[in-house]
C-alpha cells in the first residue's frame, strides 16, 4: 500500500491545496486474505474512486475515521481525497474557489497524469458523506459523462429546505446557506437541485451512474434521503438504498463504505 499526501496549484482554486491518494501497491503477500487480490493480480490502471469529506472535515478525515487504506487494498481500488472545505462542492464564483470543477475536471487530470489510474467511465466513482453525499450525487449525476458510480452515504441532501428558508443548523449562520447556494428562489431547476439532475438525465437520456446511497435511521438527515430515493423511484432511475440503525458517525461511514464498494466489485463481474 502506498498513502500520499500532496499539494499541488489549483487553476480552480487559483491556490495550493492539498488531497491524500490511497494506492494498492506493492501489498505484501506474506500474509495471504481469503479474497484479496495477490501482487500479481492487482491490474493497472486502477479503478478510482474520488472520496469526498463532509462539513468542517479535510482530505484526511476518511482516512483517520475509516479502514478505507485497508479497503483499497482489498477491493483494489486508489482512492482520492480532496480538500473541499465547506463548499459543498459547488462552484463559488464570488471569490473564484470553483470546486465543482476541482472535483470533476481539474483533480481527475491531474491524479491520471501522476498516478496510473483508469481513465474509463466505468472505473471512476464518486462518493462521499454528509455534505461530501450531496457533492458526490449532485458532481455524479451533473458529470454523469464522467462518473460510472455514486456512493452517497448520510447525505446533506437541504438544498429543498434552503430554497424553502427552513433549514436551521446552530452551527450554521443564514449567511453561509446564501453564500453557498445563492438566492433561495433560484435553487430549485438549478444544477444544485438533485431533483432537477435526476429527471434531466431520465428525460435526456443521459449515461445514468450506479448509485448506492444509505441513512442511518437516527440520522437527523434521514428524511432528505428518504424524499432523495423517493425522487429516484418516481423518475424510474434504477438504485440501491439502505436504512439500517445508525446516526451520523463514523462507524455507519465505515461500514457502508465497505459494503458499497462489495456491491460495485459485484456490478463489475
């Protein structure tokens, strides 16, 4: 296994940021895994998937509250970890911190010129938690030419409450939800509005991306995800959703990470 931690100048962020990647090479086979791929079965380039923090979180944090290393290694699968701060992975063009494109266009670029990662529709995932759940669907399905599978797990999915002016948070000011996703009124049809992603993808025909997403029933966000895969059955978009006991923490993360990465190894038999 090999984790690296960089930074590298952002033409989207016009600044340096940084982002932890997480390769299987060169695992060590002294001690065999029923299952796991030996050295000489690891194939390159290797499947990607662009792993996204949530609210208040870093590039380490999947790393630090997860066995995502140790699952990368066993699903042979590189894992990339950007810095998106709190931006929900949108485009704030106010003060030119464009993280949608970091995430579907510049960071992709970038790790396959460094790293020998696929370059297949098919082989790129996105996913991520919490506020990184909404960037993961919202990217996924926006840049469905891109990514082949969205795993999105306790998503922030509130952008039907902030255009409605009831999403209350302590921890977050009005300020900050008008800043982010603009005026209230223009978020619903927008590119921010899944809703929206979901049927233009149907009515156009669009490349639809696996899609895996599950809540914990004592998750403050369980509704959003509920009305989400509501959304997703209307519309007859074909998903996987789980409830299962769990609040927004990290051992949820960790366990439904792992099983959605055994669902996709299954999707890619």
């Amino acid at each position: 296994m090999a984790v690296f931690t960089f930074t590298f100048f952002s033409t989207s962020l016009t600044r340096h940021t940084e982002v932890t990647a997480i390769l299987p090479l060169d695992v060590p086979n002294f001690l065999p895994v029923p299952g796991m791929p030996g050295p000489g079965e690891r194939k390159k380039p290797f499947r990607t998937l662009y792993l996204l923090h949530g609210y208040s979180g870093t590039h380490t944090d999947w790393l630090k509250g997860t066995r995502i290393e140790q699952l990368a290694m066993f699903h042979n699968v590189a894992v990339i970890c950007p810095s998106g701060e709190n931006s929900f992975y949108l485009d704030d063009l106010n003060r030119d911190a464009k993280y949608s494109t970091l995430i579907c266009e510049e960071l992709i670029e970038f790790t396959r010129r460094v790293f020998p990662l696929s370059h297949r529709r098919e082989d790129t995932l996105i996913g991520g938690l919490s506020m990184g759940g909404y960037g993961a669907i919202r990217n996924g399905l926006l840049r469905s030419d891109v990514f082949g599978t969205i795993i999105a797990l306790s998503s922030a999915l509130i952008t039907d409450n902030v255009a409605k002016g009831v999403e209350k948070n302590p921890v977050v000011s009005p300020a900050y939800f008008l800043h982010t996703f603009g005026p209230p009124e223009k978020i619903k049809g927008s590119d921010m509005d899944p809703e929206h992603l979901i049927n233009r993808i149907v009515s156009e025909n669009l490349p639809r991306p696996n899609l895996y997403v599950a809540c914990g029933t004592e998750d403050p966000l369980l509704e959003p995800n509920r009305q989400f895969h509501g959304w997703l059955e209307k519309a007859g978009y074909d998903h996987v959703y789980v409830e299962e006991p769990g609040m927004h923490e990290w051992g949820f993360w960790d366990r439904h990470i792992e099983k959605a990465l055994i669902w996709y190894n299954n999707l890619s038999k």
